[in-house]
C-alpha cells in the first residue's frame, strides 16, 4: 500500500490516545474512516476533530468476539471495501503474578489478546478481498521483554506479537494481497496508566508518576511513525527511542536483559 487516499481504514479505541491520533493522522492524508471505542463520548470527539471525506464510528466491545464479528461485515457493508484495519484497543492491568486475580488476568487477555486475534480473523476476508490490504496489530515494548507486575500485559502482547508475525508468513506464503504489521510502542503519552487496573498493594498513584516519566512520545508522533511503517510494509514499527533501545538491548543480549530490569525495578517499582 503505497498510497493512502481514499482508502478505508478500520480502527479500534480510536476515542483516546494512539487511535485518536491515527485516526487524525489518516484523515488528514485522505482516508475514510471507521472508527470504534467503547467510549463513545471520546469517539464523538475523535470523529469531530477528523477532516475526512467519509467518517463512521461504531460503539463496540473488542472483547465480545461475536460483536467484532459483526462489526466487520456492517463496516463492509457500509463502506462497500475494507483496506485497512488496526487492531489498537488495549488496556492495562499493573499487579504481581501472587497478587493478580483470574477476572483481572482474564479481562486484560480478553480485550489485548483475542479483541486483536478476533479483530484480524473477522476482517481478514474483506482485506483479502480489497486487493490491497494491510493489517495492524499494536503490541507493546512489553511484547518483547518481560516486565515485573506486568505479566498479563506481557502474556498479551508477547502472544500478540506471535500471532502477527505468524499471520504475516502466512499471508506471503498464499500470497495473499495483505500486508502485516507488528507495532510495539515505547511510552506513549495516553491515559492508559489513569485507566489501568492495579493489583491491591500496588500505589496507583506512584505507578501513574512513573509511568508520566518514562512517556516520551506524544500520541500524533506515534502515530506519524506508525502510518510511515505502513507505507514501507515494516513487519516490525518500533515507536519512540525507548523502543527502539530495548529492542537493541534484547536482541545483543538475549536472556541477559533481565538483570537490568530487575535492577530498574528494584529501584522503581518495588518500593
């Protein structure tokens, strides 16, 4: 896909955060726009701070599976094709493995895990079948290390990143008129720490302060960076310096990266 006008793009979450900002970014370059959060008061605001030619937004639950379903064939029947979709809803959860529930573990799995699968399987025939199709699937730094506290998050977005790259191969492999990609963000600047479930000895306040730290990246320079790795058909979109720095740091040292994380999180997280 090299270029972008008048192309239909699906996004989820797009009523805050890295979906706004695409959703921003791809109006502005000439796509028309289906967009979906279960918010929809943010949606309504994303949507007004849009200029495209054709915009839709849909409430929808990424963690129903029949519902993304659905939502895939009324988008195409909206739209009449489909040309891209990215999978970008996502939550939270920051809690010990001990610590961690089974509602809150399988709640993060639900919607950062199989709201992608579900999203990708659902909307892969219209991809196909647009002849240029490109799908978009955001994991996280966190889909290439492990982080303490931050097991379910890291169980999603590593299983995330196996699924896209396998999807990928596949796509190839048939040579299917789809391209894959892979998107871990560094620290974003969103409200996702504000909205991230805690476990109950977590300081949710000291988490939000940490996290405000290490987000070095505003949601429109994700998002620029992102829409640039699409038109290149990067398998792997690395977004902000952080990322890019662990991803060198796991790739020299393998294993070994977990000292240093350990010791980072002796210092900031196990106070």
């Amino acid at each position: 896909m090299k270029k972008l006008n008048n192309k239909v793009v699906v996004i989820t979450g797009a009523g805050s955060g890295i979906g706004r900002a695409l959703a921003k970014e791809l109006a502005a370059r000439g796509c028309r726009l289906a967009l979906s959060d279960v918010n929809e008061t943010g949606l309504r605001e994303t949507a007004e701070l849009c200029d495209a030619s054709e915009i839709r937004t849909y409430r929808l639950d990424v963690s129903d599976r029949d519902g993304i379903y659905a939502h895939a064939d009324q988008v195409a029947k909206d739209f009449g094709v489909v040309n891209m979709v990215i999978n970008n809803a996502g939550v939270a959860l920051s809690a010990s493995v001990r610590e961690m529930t089974d509602e809150d573990f399988k709640w993060v799995m639900d919607i950062d895990f199989w709201g992608v699968t579900h999203g990708s399987r659902a909307f892969l025939p219209h991809l196909i079948a647009s002849g240029d199709g490109h799908l978009v699937n955001i994991s996280s730094v966190f889909g290439l290390i492990g982080v303490p506290k931050q097991s379910a998050y890291n169980a999603a977005k590593f299983a995330v990143r196996g699924f896209t790259e396998a999807l990928r191969q596949e796509m190839k492999l048939e040579k299917q008129p789809v391209a894959v990609s892979c998107v871990h963000p560094g620290g974003i600047r969103t409200n996702i720490a504000n909205s991230a479930r805690m476990g109950k000895s977590e300081n949710a306040e000291a988490q939000r302060k940490g996290f405000d730290k290490i987000a070095v990246t505003t949601p429109e320079k994700a998002a620029r960076t992102i829409v640039k790795g699409i038109l290149k058909d990067e398998s792997r979109i690395l977004v902000g310096p952080d990322a890019w720095g662990i991803d060198v740091i796991n790739r020299v040292l393998g294993s070994a990266y977990q000292p240093l994380v350990e010791r980072f999180s002796r210092k900031n997280l196990y106070l």
